[in-house]
C-alpha cells in the first residue's frame, strides 16, 4: 500500500481526552477516530490489525470445532422478554422501537437469539455437541465509557455458545475452549492469565477470566507467585479465606429448599436464582454462612447485595423495596470499606437489613423476608477478612500478589439458564424433551486490539508483533524528488509484494523527519530506509522493536527479511 493514496492520519499532539498510552497512540498514529462518546471508526490501519486479532482468534476458534455464523444486532425484544433479561439487563442494553412501535434491543449479547435459533432446528441429542461462534459488533450503553476501545458502547466481540446434552460434554468444550483461549493470547504475545471468576461454591471452575495483566486494568487479580493459581480478588476473598467445613455443609443443608439438601443442590439453587447476576457470591466463614452486601453506586440496578441463604425464602422484592432498603439503612450502618469497592457489614449490621431484602446484584434478583440468625447464622465480623497480599496461595504453593487486570476474554458454563425460559429442548436417548445445557465464550476483539497497543509501545509510538503488525515492512525512500530513492523504492515495493510480504510505502513528499517520526509512530516490525546510499544499492534497516540497525543491499533483501 502506498501512503499517498491510503489515509493515515497522524497527529503530532496527545489528544487531551485520551488518558491511558494505547488510546492516545491509536489517535496519534491515525488507527481509529471517536465519533461520540465509547463509538469509534477504524481507519485502514485499524482496520487492518483488527482483522488480524480476528484471524487469530478464528483460526483458534476453528480449531476447536467451533463454527462460525452471524446473527443479527437488531433483537425483538419478546426474545429478551422470554429470557426475563429485558426487565433485569438495566440501562446498559440499548432499546429502541420500530415503527410500528414494536420494541427491539441492540444485542448486547447473544444467548437469547442463538438459544432460539437453535430450539427450532436442533431436536435430537444425535446433533449435540455443537458449537457456534461469530464475531458482531455489541452494543452497551456502559455508563462509563472511557480509555479508548477498552470499554466502547458500540465494540467488536467474538461470542460463541455451545450446546449439549449432557454436563460431560459441556466440561469437555469447556476444557477445549480454555486451551483455544490461551492459545489465542499466546499467539498475540499478551501477558495473560486465566482467572477463577466464580464462586467456590459452584465448583469454581465454571466460570474463567482472562486478564491481561497491566497497570491500567480495571480488575484486581490475586495470584500465586509460583503456581498458576489465580483469582478475581473477589473469588479469591471466598476460595482462600473460608473453604467449606463440614459445619458450614451441614448448616448449607438446613437452609436448602425443600427436597433440596445437598451443597449441590444449594450451589444449583444459586445458580438458577440468584446468580442471574455476574458476581454472585457464596460466602463462608468457619462454619457459618455469610451475607455479603456490596454495591457500586446508588442504583436500584447496581444493588449488589448478596446473600447466601436460599431457603425459607421465595417471594422476590420489588425494585421499590430494594431501594428502600438502600435509601433509610445501608448508607447509616457503617459498611467497612474493603478492594474492589465490596463492603461487609458486621453482624449487628445485618441484623438491623429493613425488610430483610437479600440478593443478587440486578434487580429483580432480591428477596425479601429474610431474617438474619434465621434463614442463615451471621458471623462475627473479625472472621471475615479479604484476601491480602502475601497470604499463603490456596493450593499450598507460593504467596498470594495481587496485580491489576484488562478482562479480555470471559467463559462460561451456563447450564439451562437459558434453554429453560426460552424452552430449548432436545429429545434425549430415552426419547425425553431436555433443555440444552450450554456454554458460552466471549473475546472483546476490540478491546483486545487496545489491550496489545497498550503492552507493545514505547516513548516513539508502537512496537507491534508481526501478527498485529498492520503491514510487515515500512519502506521509507528519504526523498521521492530523488529519482535514484524513488525507483528503488518502487522496485523494492513491487518485489517484496510479489513475494508476498505486506509492505507500505511511504511515497509522500514530506521531509525526513516527517517520515521517521510517522514511521516511529506507526510501529511497523521492519523499516527499510532508501537514503544516500541508494546510488551504491545499499539500505538502512531498522527493526522497530529492539532499535537494531543494518544496512544490506538490495540484493540481499529477500534472503535477510526472513
Ligand atoms: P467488563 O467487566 O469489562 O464490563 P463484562 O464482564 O461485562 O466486561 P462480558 O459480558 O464477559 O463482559 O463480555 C465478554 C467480553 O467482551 C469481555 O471479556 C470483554 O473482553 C469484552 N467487553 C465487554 N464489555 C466491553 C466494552 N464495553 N468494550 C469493549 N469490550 C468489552
Ligand atoms: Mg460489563
Ligand atoms: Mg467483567
Ligand atoms: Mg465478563
């Protein structure tokens, strides 16, 4: 590609709104443009190294025996309506009327539209396992967007589900799509990990994270310095600091629902009820179960009280409820304030919840007529006690740090969550109708992209791996009014193409400085400059990365750029 005639717009000043490196270089080096707030353009380098992240990640994808489709952004609401998540969702899913006033969501995801596409064509367990994935835009009116493509309301995501007919065969995917994930950031040279993001209760390993690991994350993370455990520092607080005594199991089972009196059935209960949320909870001390309260912000929608009861109560609190709750007493009772913005309340706290309202964190998820001491024992406070740094690892190897987090990627065993409102059922060995029990994957393309740029720059602009890299080779002739740099350059262009390296050059008329400084900026793996030696047939390369200089001829081009 020649510069004159792509569209490269580079900066020479940090945009002011910019605050974290990656985005303030993604503007500089003219890869993307906001149009609003959290809504970006690609611009063709963008574009470009956002097809690459996109091959990697089908390649992994096809690899895995998972097949791509593409579904539609524009979503009836009924399906949403069906799933309950348009009443639960909140102000983060896009909604807007036809006209003929029907109502429709912009996807925000895509387990409601693949779960009923799914129902009316796949009714045998002879055509299960199967696996879909596609890569779509998603929509989510994030109430912060910021730092760039990191958290957009409108991004690229790659989302996969998949469908089975037993939970054998959901772990097996599971443990499939886990290696495919780490194969994926591998290959994009991310320092990463793959985090527990569930609760202990319901096994732990049901739900994965993948973090890149960097200042800027959003996420904490605790790790074991010589293991490869690691934890959202939430999980973390529950998996390290109180495993299950078989008191707490036997106090699990006197609150269980009735004919439901077995931890499993508990952690079932919490994954059918209560744990419609992202960040439910099952909290334990000692021997005794645990309410947690945590929330964001003051919103009915943000409430994030949980619980670890479940059983002597059943009727759902109305959002009203819940924000009284929040209105006349968890503001007054002194919530200690720990990471991650989670609050515990001491045991006289819980005692004083009006109502009684315990839940998750949506609404629609709380219920009411809790009583403290009753429907679970309330511990003292100085049992409870985050995860800290430098605490044993739970699996006995090494001392726990804690580093900061970009989530790029989230997996997910979902069970029947959805085949069982939406009514996706097969007929099994046995010719009986069973909801599918499915999982789901998801990679943040776009935030992918940022989270690479973040890690692969230095103080004169990008540094990206071949893989992202938007061309291979940036051939720079010094002064194109110079016929002997000019035609080199042309004749170096057409013979690396033809050898099909992706190369750009840099035809411009602009000085010197211009150009090297541009180049710097954009961060390609190769430069190869034609300057005043061009006349003898000898080049100055430059590999971005190390700084490393060479000079070959043009003869030796091919033979060295391997
Ligand atoms: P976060 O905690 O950052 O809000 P999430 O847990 O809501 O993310 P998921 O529902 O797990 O996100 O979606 C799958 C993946 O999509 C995430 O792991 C992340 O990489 C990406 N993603 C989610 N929200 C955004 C966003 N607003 N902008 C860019 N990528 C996003
Ligand atoms: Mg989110
Ligand atoms: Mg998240
Ligand atoms: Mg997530």
């Amino acid at each position: 590609m020649k510069q004159t005639v792509t569209f490269i717009p580079t900066l020479r000043e940090t945009p002011a709104d910019a605050e974290v490196r990656s985005h303030q270089l993604l503007l500089r080096a003219g890869f993307i443009r906001q149009n609003t707030s959290g809504i970006y353009s690609f611009l063709p380098l963008g574009k470009r190294v956002l097809q690459k992240v996109e091959t990697v990640i089908r390649e992994e994808m096809e690899a895995a025996n998972s097949v791509e489709i593409f579904m539609p952004a524009l979503q009836q609401a009924e399906l949403w309506q069906e799933s309950g998540r348009w009443y639960t969702y909140g102000d983060e899913l896009m909604r807007l009327k036809d006209r003929n006033d029907r109502e429709f969501a912009l996807g925000a995801t895509h387990e409601e539209v693949i779960t009923s596409l799914l129902r009316d064509e796949i009714k045998s367990y002879k055509k299960l396992p199967l696996n879909l994935f596609q890569i779509q835009s998603k929509f989510r009116d994030e109430k912060r967007p910021r730092f760039g493509l990191l958290r957009g309301r409108e991004f690229l995501m790659k989302d996969a589900y998949s469908f089975h007919a037993t939970s054998e065969s959901l772990d097996e995917t599971y443990d499939v799509m886990m290696q495919a994930y780490k194969n994926i950031f591998t290959r994009l040279g991310l320092n990463f990990r793959a985090v527990i993001a569930d609760s202990g209760a319901i096994g732990g390993k049901d739900n994965h994270e993948f973090m890149v690991l960097s200042e800027i994350g959003e996420d904490t993370i605790a790790y074991s310095d010589t293991s490869s455990y690691a934890a959202n520092i939430e999980m973390a607080a529950v998996n390290v600091t109180y495993p299950v005594s078989d008191e707490t199991a036997r106090a699990m089972e006197k609150v269980a629902t009735p004919g439901k009196n077995t931890i499993a059935d508990i952690a079932e209960f919490f994954q059918t009820t209560a744990d419609k949320c992202i960040k439910t909870m099952v909290f334990k001390a000692d021997d005794e179960l645990v309410i947690v309260l945590a929330r964001g912000d003051h919103e009915v929608n943000d409430v994030k009280v949980k619980h670890a009861t479940g059983a002597t109560v059943v009727e759902m609190a109305t959002p009203e409820e819940v924000q009284h709750l929040l209105d006349c007493d968890i503001g007054s009772l002194g919530p200690i304030n720990l990471p991650g913005d989670i609050r515990l309340f001491a045991d006289h706290a819980v005692e004083n919840i009006v109502n009684g309202i315990a839940g998750a964190n949506e609404s629609g998820y709380h219920y009411k007529n809790v009583t403290p001491g009753k429907d679970f024992t309330v511990p003292a406070f100085h049992d409870l006690r985050f995860i800290q740094e430098g605490d044993a690892s739970p699996d006995g190897q090494g001392t726990i740090q804690f580093a900061k987090g970009i989530e790029v990627g989230h997996i997910f065993k979902l069970g029947t969550t959805y085949s069982i409102p939406l009514k996706g059922t097969f007929l099994n060995d046995q010719g009986k109708a069973m909801p599918y029990i499915m999982g789901c994957y998801g990679i943040g393309v776009s935030r992918v992209l940022a989270a690479v740029a973040e890690q692969f720059q230095d103080d004169d602009g990008f540094t990206w791996p071949n893989i992202v890299a938007p061309y291979e080779v940036h051939l720079v002739p010094v002064n194109v009014k110079d016929d002997v740099q000019r035609e080199l350059g042309e004749e170096l262009y057409a013979l690396l193409k033809n050898n099909r390296y992706e190369v750009l050059l840099d035809d411009r008329k602009e000085r010197a400085g211009v150009k090297f400084t541009d180049a710097d900026l954009i961060g390609l793996p190769i430069r190869i400059t034609i300057g005043k030696k061009a006349a003898e047939g000898i080049l100055e390369v430059k590999i971005r990365r190390t700084g490393e200089t060479f000079e070959w001829t043009r003869d030796e081009v091919l033979e060295k750029i391997q």
